[in-house]
C-alpha cells in the first residue's frame, strides 16, 4: 500500500468546518437560516504542531521533571485551537458582532466550554480531514 496517499498535514493545513450545535439539544445551531460554523485547522497541521511545540517547551520549563496537570492541559489544548481557529460564521457575543482572530476565540472557547470541546473534537479527528 502506497502511505504517500494518507498525507493527513496537507489535508489538515486546508482546515475544516464545524457546524455548532446546542449544548443540550444536540440541533444544529443557525442565524437567519444560516448555520453557525467554525474554521480550524487539524492536529496534524503545521500551524497546530508548531504551537503544541510551543507550548510543551513552555511547559518543561514551568513543570520541570514534573507532570503538568490535566486542567493546564485543558488550558493548552483550547490555547492551540485559538491559535489554530481560522474563521467563523454567524457568531455573536453580547449582542455584537465577534471578529475571528485568536484572541477572540480564546475568549470565546474559555467562557463556552462547549465551543471548545465541539471544535477539538472536531479537529483532533482525522477521519474529518479524510472525507472526500
């Protein structure tokens, strides 16, 4: 089997969107009909690499021959979807307008959790960069 064909970077570097949905309800969220989505790059991106890369280094120095909690590895993961998160459609907050960079975004994924997880998920799952 030819491996050169699975080159999940090039697919993840591309990004993907991802539909929300309602925390509870599980439906589709929309906006004047239209659906409410967010753009982010894969894990296997470079940009995301880079970042993780980033943020361990800074980690060895923080917890030096320690393991770093799992809430600081919460806190680094939404810090690389921040940092990986490249548009979004349709989203408010306080009743204004949110312009997509990544300091919105890392606001935005810290205060709904929610968000975070739906975009992680998301992106952390090869299968969605594979599909044709």
């Amino acid at each position: 089997m030819d491996l050169a064909q699975f080159d999940l970077q090039a697919l993840a570097d591309k990004g993907i969107e991802v539909d929300l949905v309602h925390p509870v309800t599980e439906e589709l969220l929309e906006e004047n009909g239209k659906g409410v989505t967010i753009k982010i790059l894969g894990m296997d991106s470079g940009k995301w690499q880079q970042v993780a890369k980033r943020i361990r280094a800074r980690n060895a120095n923080k917890y030096r021959n320690k393991e770093v909690p799992p809430s600081e590895t919460e806190k680094n993961l939404v810090e690389i979807a921040a940092q990986c998160t490249l548009s979004w459609t349709n989203i408010e907050y306080n009743d204004g307008a949110l312009k997509c960079n990544a300091e919105n975004a890392l606001m935005l994924y810290q205060k709904r959790t929610w968000i975070a997880q739906q975009v992680l998920n998301a992106a952390t799952d090869r299968s969605n960069y594979l599909k044709d």
